[in-house]
C-alpha cells in the first residue's frame, strides 16, 4: 500500500532535462485521461488499443497523483461502456450487425445469452486484443440489465486501473528512463501519427452511428407502412 500511495521521485537526470518528458501526454491530466477512457470504452475508435491503460500508467509514472487518475480512468470508461451499452439496447441486432464482425457475432452472442456476467467482466478486465466494444453492444441488444451491466463493468475496470495505477507508482521511474533513453525522439511523430488517427476514428465512429440512425428511421417507416397496411 506504501507503494502504492508514494509518488516515484524523479532522478536529477529527468528533473534536469525537463523536456524529455513528452509535455503534449503529461499535460492532458485527470481530464484528459477521463476524456481519453470514456472514447476508449465507446464505440469510437482509438488509434492504439489499451489507450487508456498507457495513459494512466505514463501519467502516474510522472508523479500522478494515482488516487485521483485511476478513479478518472475508471469514471470515464464506466461513461463510455454505457454509452456503447445504451447504443446496442437502442439498436438491437441492427447494431450488432452494423459494429461488430459476422465472423465474431455469433459467438458473442452466445456468449452473452449464457454467461452474461463473465462476458461483460473479462473483456473489461482483459487487456487487448481481447474485444471490449462486441461484448458492451450484445450486452445492451440482449437485454443485460443497466444495474447489472454498470455494477460489473465497473468493477472489472476499476480492478483494472487500480492495477495499471500501482504498476505506475512502483516502477515509475524505470518506465520513464526507458523513454529518455530510448523514445524520446520519436515523441513528435508520434503524437502527429496519433492526432491523426483520432481525428479519422472520430469521423469513423460519427459515420457509423448515422448509419445506424438511418437503418432505425427506415426500420421505423417499414413497420409504419406494414401497420397502415395491416389496417
């Protein structure tokens, strides 16, 4: 517990070169990493999988404060799983075929209707590859309760993100000189490369879902005109 609470202390070579941090992740905070877990969760694309645990972990590794970032992290994936919850209750199996993989629906399903629990826990627990997005949607179209869906989604992430956060504060400092030594250079590209592909997952995820609200208006209409018919 001591460890977990203790903030790694920066070596003089890192408090020195103050710019070999990479300023554009260290800055973005508890809001930031909130922001960055709750479309990490939703059914908007991030551009590296596990944005959110790498986030966490650099954030507390500089000093971050763990027990006000992983609660972030927690909060905002908790946001985003019922938005993508709240999104496949609404949609039913129109979302389900429009977000996720014919060679991965079936099994999802299957998995849902028979153990509704462990298919929400393990992939929200699991790091990548494991699908979270599948999972969250068949939960919402198959009619897992919203209580039950919150409690156990939140409860997988925060076991998560507590972990990743005592990850942070034990072995900080090792995570940091990897980078000054090794990565540091590549900090701008990098963040070009990743502005980029949030920009074209965001545009992604906005077009999916309006592609999804169409399906839903003509699904509408054709039930509209089959009961003016039936009359």
């Amino acid at each position: 517990m001591s460890d977990f609470v203790r903030r790694p202390v920066q070596s003089p070579a890192s408090s020195s070169h103050a710019t070999l941090a990479p300023h554009w992740l260290t800055h973005l905070g508890a809001l930031g990493l909130f922001f960055v877990a709750a479309v990490d969760s939703s059914v908007i694309p991030l551009p590296i999988p596990g944005s959110t645990d790498l986030l966490l972990l650099w954030l507390v590794a500089h000093s971050g404060d763990p027990w006000l970032l992983a609660p972030c992290a927690i909060a905002g994936s908790i946001l985003g799983g019922y938005t993508t919850w709240g999104i496949g209750r609404k949609g039913g199996e129109a979302a389900l075929q429009h977000y996720v993989p014919a060679r991965l629906l079936g099994r999802v399903v299957v998995w849902v209707e028979h153990h509704p629990i462990l298919a929400v826990f393990l992939p929200a627990m699991l790091p990548p590859p494991i699908p979270l997005l599948p999972f969250a949607l068949a939960s919402g179209a198959l009619g897992v309760p919203r209580k039950r869906f919150l409690a156990v989604f939140g409860a997988a992430r925060a076991l998560r993100y507590s972990f990743i956060a005592w990850l942070g504060a034990t072995y900080g400092r090792r995570i940091v000189r990897l980078w000054s030594g090794s990565l540091e250079r590549w900090s701008t590209p990098l963040l070009v490369v990743f502005v980029a592909l949030l920009a074209a997952g965001l545009c992604f995820g906005i077009w999916k879902i309006r592609g999804l609200r169409k399906i839903d208006a003509a699904a509408s209409l054709g039930s509209h005109v089959h009961a003016a018919h039936t009359d």
